[in-house]
C-alpha cells in the first residue's frame, strides 16, 4: 500500500506469496523515484523466474548488485540521473526461512504474540551518533540530521556490498510490515503495533497504516507492506502486485505466463 504526499512519489513497492520490499529514493538526490523504480522493476523481474521464491544469501545478494548496476548504467545511458538512489527492505524466502535485508533507513518489523519488534537497524547519522553517545534516544525524533542515511543503493558496487542480510524463522501467525520512514518518522510505534495487531488481514492493516500516517499529517510519502505467514497445502499463484513509482512503470503491468 503506498499513499502520496508529494506531487512525486518516490518510493517503490512489490509483494509477491514468498517475497516482499519496499524502495525509497533518497529525498534530496536526483531522480529518487527513477531509482526505486529501477531497483524494484528489476529485482521483480528475476523474481519472475521462480514465482518470488529465493533459495539463500548468495543468491539475494547476486540479485541486489545486479539491481544496484542498473542503477549505474542508467546514469551512463542519461547523465542527468547522476546522484540518484534508494533505500531497500524486504522479505524473502524460500519456504524454510525468511531473509531480511536492509540497507537505508527503511524499516522491517515482525509482531508476534502481540509484541512489535523491529528486526533492522537503520543506516543514519543519528543512529551512529546515537551509538557513539554523541546523543541520546530522545534526541533522535527531533534531530535535524534524522534524515541523513549512510548507506543506500546508488550504482557503486560497494552499496551492494554494504547490504545488511539476516535469517529468520518462519512461524505461523507472525505479521510483517516493511515501510518506508514516511511512516516511522512520524507515527508512535505504539501506534503502529496496535494498528498491526487490530486489522483483520494484511490489506486491512496496510489501509490502516496508511491512513493512520495521514492523520499524523506525515511530510513524506507512506508506503507499507504488510505480510501473514500461512501455512498452505498448495503452492500458492503468482501474482506480484506493485506500487508507488514501480506500478507507474510500463514494466510492472506486463502479463505472466507463470
């Protein structure tokens, strides 16, 4: 679900059965909505091939660098695109597990139980000074360097390197949100995790979040993927959705035959 605050949305998103992620461009570099729409037009399309289903590390992280060098020839191909990159989450399995990668200060969070956890860590200057004790926790919502990310994918090979990975384990009942920081930078987390916990199913908590930033007069665009893990006798049908830049690019509406 993604909701436009600026005239231009910036941020892309995919969801698929086995695989989800949300892409930010990065606010004050150029062209931010053609690179989360590149980014996520290309990982969606190598996701193609197995239905969003990925085997392992080494093959998520062989997709976000070839993703990432899109990034590098479409500067090549048009020289005033030169600055521009995005931030990813996203959730990917292969039915064992769960992988969470990360790079930016877009954010993954599992709640179970009823209990909200964040699963990724930002890559911002206020987190680094947070952890240098250069400031304190009450600082950071107010800091005026919040939205400074220290690592994004941007075309350099070392922005692919930097990818954060980690494994989780598939439990049933679990419910997962990705979301850009339109959403964090402005909502209580109380809030979020109560949201999450009320809806009914995953679109419902989505629409919810959504509209729950708008009232927190959110300064950015919103844009949340919400997951269940089901169990499920039959492989279920592929059939990835798109939003924010990604939906607006030609690509992401092409017809499957899967």
């Amino acid at each position: 679900m993604s909701g436009d605050y600026r005239d231009g949305n910036e941020d892309s998103l995919y969801a698929s059965s086995w695989s989800a992620f949300v892409a930010d461009g990065v606010g004050g570099h150029a062209a931010g909505e053609v690179a989360s729409a590149t980014v996520a037009i290309r990982l969606a399309s190598m996701l193609d091939a197995t239905e969003g289903r990925l085997p392992g590390e080494d093959r998520l992280r062989e997709l976000v660098a070839i993703a990432n060098a899109d990034l590098a020839l479409r500067v090549r191909m048009d020289s005033t695109l030169a600055g521009m990159a995005t931030t990813l989450v996203g959730l990917f399995s292969g039915g064992e597990q769960v992988l969470v990668a990360h790079t930016g200060d877009s954010r993954a969070y599992r709640l179970r139980d009823g209990s909200l956890a964040q699963v990724t860590e930002d890559d911002s200057l206020v987190r680094e000074l947070l952890a240098s004790g250069a400031i304190v926790e009450a600082e950071v919502a107010d800091h005026p360097l919040r939205s400074v990310v220290t690592h994004v994918l941007g075309g350099d090979p070392e922005d692919a390197a930097a990818l954060h990975v980690s494994a989780e384990p598939l439990r049933r009942g679990d419910r997962w949100l990705l979301a850009s920081d339109g959403l964090t930078d402005y909502v209580p987390v109380a809030e979020v995790a109560e949201t999450l916990d009320a809806a009914a199913g995953p679109q419902d908590a989505a629409d919810a979040l959504v509209a729950l930033a708008l009232r927190y007069s959110a300064r950015d665009n919103v844009s949340v993927v919400v997951a269940d893990v089901v169990e499920l006798t039959d492989p279920p049908a592929y059939h990835p959705a798109f939003g924010g830049s990604a939906a607006a690019d030609p690509a992401s509406s092409r017809t499957l035959e899967v």
